[in-house]
C-alpha cells in the first residue's frame, strides 16, 4: 500500500514496485478513505506481511487501520521508505523500497521486531510528544505553504525547511512567551527513573504519584528510539518491554538549541532533562501546548494520557 502523493513517488518508481511485488499486490492511494480500501482488501486476502510506503504519517496510518479491520489477528508491517522523516523506516533498516521488496520476495533474512504501540486516546503511535517538537511541526508546514510556488520553495522542504521553521520561528517565539508547566502523573505500573545507560535508577514510583512537575519545553513517549531524520530522542525505548521511554526535558529554548547534537546521537544527559519508564501517565499542562503524533501536527492539547496497546505490532525490517 503505497502512498501516490508521498515525495519519492515517481511512475518510474511505481513500474519498479509493480514488477516486484506484482501490480495484482501493489495498491496506489491517494486518500484516507482509499488508504482504508486498500488495506480492507489486503486483510480480507488474508495477506501475511502488508508493506506501507510514505511518511510516518502514512504508515502510522496504516497500523491504525490494520488494528481496527484484523483486530489481534494483524498483519505483519513492512515499511517502505518513501517519505521524508522516515523515522520508522530508518530505524528498520528500509532503503532503496524496490530493493527492500525484492529482498522480502527472495526470501533474504529479514527481522521481525514486536513493538507494543503508544496510544492517545483510541490512536496507536510508535512516538508522539508535545511542546517544541510539535511547535517546529507547525511552522515548518507554514514554512512549507508560504514557499509554495515560489522560487524559495525548495528550502520549505526536508532538513532545510525544519531549520528554518525552528530557528527562524519556533525560537524567537519561545523566547518571548512564558514558559509553560507541566505535571506527569503515573496512572499504570509503577514507573522507574532512567538513568545512564538506560539502567533503572531510585525506588518504584506508584500508581498515582507525581513522576515529574515543573517548567516544561517538550515532553514525549516512544516505543522505538527514533524520530525522523534518525534523531535518536528515545534511546531506551526499545529495553524494558511492556514500557515506554517517557522524556520530559526542561531546557530553555536556547538549551534545547545547545543539546540538538546529542539528542540527535541518543546521548542526551542534563539535570533538566528526566527519563521514566512507564505504561501509562496523565499530563496536565499550564497552557495549551502544540501537540504532535508520529512526526505529524495533531492541534493543541492541555491535557494528554499516553497509554500502551495491548497487542503488539510485528515489523519488518532488515536484518
């Protein structure tokens, strides 16, 4: 199932997938609604493995679908990189999306990883986060829009269209606006502190308990360790099973500027920066702040829960 607007489409591209996988196999949409057809079809053909091309976006999209039409009975996911972030596919290893199919049709060793998904409300995401992250999504997409038809409008797109949205937008207005607060309350499992390594740290923190409250720049949860670009935000998502990795970072604007290259290498330790592991929290906020699920907007929220899915999903990547 392969998203026909996504950036890497091309008709060269889309004969390439036809001639490996079969045109009889290869779904081309161009919306939600034809997205859902295409995957009803695939479930009803009972089809083992169902391969997602696109953004985040799209194949987070297909989960929810998937979820939804098979129930525990789920399909294994593939994902092809076709997007822009590509933070799944990165992290499975997916390159060139031809090659990585006619690897999976000659039988090659692939890996199969069981990931328990992030949930808000009834959606299931591999990662999710509000406050900076989210803002810089947003104006990025302003960023985008004004360019458009413009002369500029290759710099409203990729790597260089986030830089320009973050330090020529996001910044200056973090900087001129009250800093927001945060409370993180543990509403599952007890929960533990994370420390260097990804080692848990102190006591048990139980049902109820206050697991952080404070000043707030972005806070996040995550199953998988990466965001897109290869950002490696969640480091430890990936070692306790049955948890997330829940990072509230407190870093003025100018700090979060600072600690860009290690967040980005996974390497990111400060006083102000506190990691959990935990099943489910409550995060009530001070104002609205920006909210963002698997790289994509998601408007504004004061209060959020992030849950964890009862039934895992089974990706496949390279081995």
């Amino acid at each position: 199932m392969l998203n026909a607007n996504a950036g890497s489409m091309t008709p060269r591209l889309a004969r390439a997938i036809r001639g490996v996988a079969g045109a009889e196999h290869v779904f081309f949409t161009e919306s939600k609604d034809h997205a859902e057809e295409a995957l009803r079809a695939c479930v009803e053909r009972e089809y083992p493995t169902v391969f997602a091309g696109g953004g985040d976006g799209t194949i987070v999209d297909a989960i929810n679908t998937l979820a939804t039409l098979s129930g525990p009975k789920m399909p294994n996911v593939g994902v092809l990189r076709l997007g822009t972030g590509n933070a799944l596919a990165r992290w499975l290893g997916s390159g060139n999306p031809v090659e990585t199919l006619a690897r999976y049709q000659r039988g090659e060793t692939h890996q199969a990883v069981m990931v328990r998904m992030v949930t808000t409300g009834k959606a299931l995401t591999p990662f999710l986060g509000l406050g900076h992250d989210a803002a810089v999504l947003n104006d990025y997409y302003r960023v985008k829009r004004a360019l458009a038809g413009t002369a500029l409008a290759p710099l409203g797109h990729g790597l260089a269209g986030y830089f320009i949205a973050g330090l020529g937008i996001t910044l200056p207005n973090f900087l001129t606006r009250k800093d927001a607060e945060v409370t993180i309350i543990n509403m599952g499992s007890p929960a533990r502190r994370i420390g260097l390594g990804g080692d848990e740290v102190g006591p048990e923190i139980p049902t109820g308990e206050v697991l952080y409250r404070g000043p707030i720049a972005t806070v996040g949860a995550a199953t998988t360790p990466q965001l897109g670009y290869g950002v490696r935000f969640f480091p430890h998502a990936l070692r306790r099973p049955g948890r997330f990795h829940l990072r509230a970072v407190a870093l003025s604007p100018l700090g979060c500027v600072r600690a860009m290259p290690d967040a980005w290498r996974g390497t990111l330790h400060h006083p102000d920066v506190h990691d959990f592991y935990a099943d489910r929290v409550r995060l009530i906020f001070s104002q609205p702040m920006a909210f963002q699920v698997a790289g994509d907007p998601a408007g504004f929220r004061d209060e959020v829960t992030f849950g964890l899915s009862e039934n895992p999903v089974t990706f496949v990547g390279q081995a």
